[in-house]
C-alpha cells in the first residue's frame, strides 16, 4: 500500500475507489467496508484508496477548546492503522491534516478540492452516518446529489453487526475500556495488539529482575490501559508469552527518559537466549493483548514494586497455562 500525507504528490493515481474516514481499529465493520471498496475499484479498474485524517477531528476540537475530555480514546496507532489497512487490501492511503482551514472547508469546496480535483474519485462510499465540511453539514445526500452532477458515483454501507451488537470505533473503545478483550477481538476479528520499534528507557526492569521491552503508544490517551498478559511477536519463530503494563506508570518518577508518555513495557516470560540482554532494540515488534489481568496500580516502593511484577507475571502464567489446557482438550474432544 502507498501512503501519502496530503494529496499533492505525483505519485497517487490520476483516478481512485475511495471511501472516507478515521479507521480508528480497522474493525470488521471497516474492514467489510474495505471489500466492497476494492471490488468496486476492480470493476472500475482504478485503484482503492482510503482518505482519512491525523489528528483526529475530534483531538483537534477539543485542543481548541481546550476541553481534552472531549478527544476520543485513540485505539489504535497510525502505525498500527495503516498496517491494517495495507492487510485489508487497499491500494493507497492520503493523510489529510485536520486543522483549521480543513476544518472550516464548506462541503462543495470539499467535494471539489479533494474528492474531485485531488484524488480524482470516480467512487466514493461511505458509511450511513457520514457527514463532512464545516460543522458537519454536508450528509450523504448532498454527497450522492454532487456525484451526478460531478461524474462520480457514491454508495452507502450500512452498520455491520456481530451478535446483534453494531461494530463501531466507540463499541471497540468502551470494550477496550471494560477491559473485555474477548469483546474487543470479536469486534476486531482478531486480538487487540500494538505494534512499534522497541525503544530505551530507564532500564529499572532490569534492575528489579524484570527486563521490558518498551513501545511508546503516540497517542496521550489509549482506549486501553492496565495490566495485560499478552503475547510477543517478531522476536522468535513463534509467539512469546509475557505481561505487559499499558499506561503511564504511576510507581515511576514523572522525570525519568520517558516521563509523561504512555508506554506499552512487556516482560516476556520467556527470554530467547539468540537474543542476548540488548538485542531487541530498534526491533519492531507486535504485542498481542490477550487477557485483562488488573488496573495500574501504584506502589510506594521499588520492592513493592517488584514484588506486584512477580504476582503480575505469575497471574499471566497462569493465564497462559489455563489457556493451553483448554486447548488440549479441544483438540482432543475435535478427534474423538
């Protein structure tokens, strides 16, 4: 997939299947959404590109306002959303600042700046509650009206749903929230990971006897946070078992190389030896949320601390261990 920040550039397609939006998780409904765009834009015989928007429009709102409990929980990172969206199929994605000029564009403007002169739209589909331009007040039948007109065709998709539950960004943020990871994976098709390059930090895990790999989550406010037991991807053949703590670490001084940023740092359970004790820095690596063990906590010591580490990780390896005996017994009830 191409990705481009901003539509200015000789590179994207002179003609596109495109369809608008956050893509915040790239769920199933995004991702159902995402099938019909590329077989339309087969049938076309144009590329499929999806348009979307960093910061959020509603970060950007609530930092005018200077309201910050208006932003949403960000689920997902950019990495982490273009890497889905690359998985679903689609051929490119633009990256529009929201700021203040796009903000207040008029939805004509809109059509005629962006869909039909900067990206050369010859499809455009949307969800059912799609609206755009300044103060949300172009709709679906003002798009669908400026397609005739304008020689191109819109289509809206319906809501998705999984057991009688619309699939939606908020659906996946407040189960997130709950800390229901069996809801998150059925709503996303797949488990709740995040992704990123393995980056340094104060090195106290190692200190207390528990290494960390450290990402940072670039958004200052996760859908999720706690303590996870998770699974490791990228540093061995298969998967590593570990437990994780998404947050800001309360335990910690605010001053330390990472103050004030959320970070996801895993212990794996399991430490492949090829690696040796510095070499998963500067990997990138995927970490696979599985299971909810607890909140952040914060502890008045280093030896509290330690010692809420070694109950985390025992708690995860129990995880783990009910988790493989029950898939024993599966796969023998599948033989019988």
């Amino acid at each position: 997939m191409q990705t481009f920040r901003g539509f200015h550039h000789p590179g994207i397609a002179r003609a596109c299947a495109l369809t608008i939006g956050n893509f915040d998780g790239v769920h199933r409904g995004h991702q159902a959404m995402l099938a019909l765009l590329n077989n339309e834009a087969r049938h076309r015989g144009v590329p499929s590109c999806v348009l979307t928007f960093e910061p959020h429009p509603r970060d950007y709102f609530a930092a005018v306002q200077r309201r910050p409990e208006l932003a949403p929980a960000r689920i997902a990172t950019l990495r982490d959303k273009l890497t889905e969206l690359a998985r679903c199929g689609v051929d490119q994605c633009v990256i529009l600042k929201f700021d203040a000029r796009l903000s207040s564009q008029v939805p004509q403007a809109f059509i005629d700046d962006v869909l039909v002169h900067g990206l050369g739209a010859r499809y455009v589909l949307v969800g059912d509650d799609f609206r755009f331009g300044a103060k949300r007040a172009g709709d679906y039948a003002m798009l669908d009206a400026a397609g005739a007109r304008q020689g191109f065709d819109v289509a809206r998709m319906n809501s998705y749903e999984v057991r009688s539950l619309r699939v939606s960004s908020s659906a996946v943020r407040e189960a997130l929230g709950r800390g229901d990871m069996d809801a998150v994976a059925a709503l996303l098709g797949r488990p709740y990971s995040i992704s990123g390059h393995v980056v340094h930090g104060r090195k106290l895990g190692r200190e207390l006897g528990f290494k960390t790999l450290n990402l940072r989550f670039s958004h200052w406010k996760p859908a999720a946070s706690g303590i996870f037991a998770v699974e490791v991807h990228g540093l061995a053949d298969a998967p590593l078992p570990g437990v994780a703590n998404l947050g800001i670490r309360p335990s910690l001084n605010p001053d330390d190389v990472n103050g004030g940023r959320v970070l996801l740092e895993t212990h794996c359970l399991e430490w492949p030896a090829a690696l040796g004790p510095e070499g998963a820095y500067g990997k990138i690596i995927r970490v696979e949320l599985l299971h909810k063990l607890h909140d952040e906590l914060r502890y008045d010591s280093l030896d509290a601390l330690k010692a809420g580490i070694a109950r985390d990780s025992a708690a995860a390896r129990a995880f783990f261990a009910a988790t493989h005996a029950e898939t024993r017994r599966q796969t023998t009830r599948d033989r019988i």
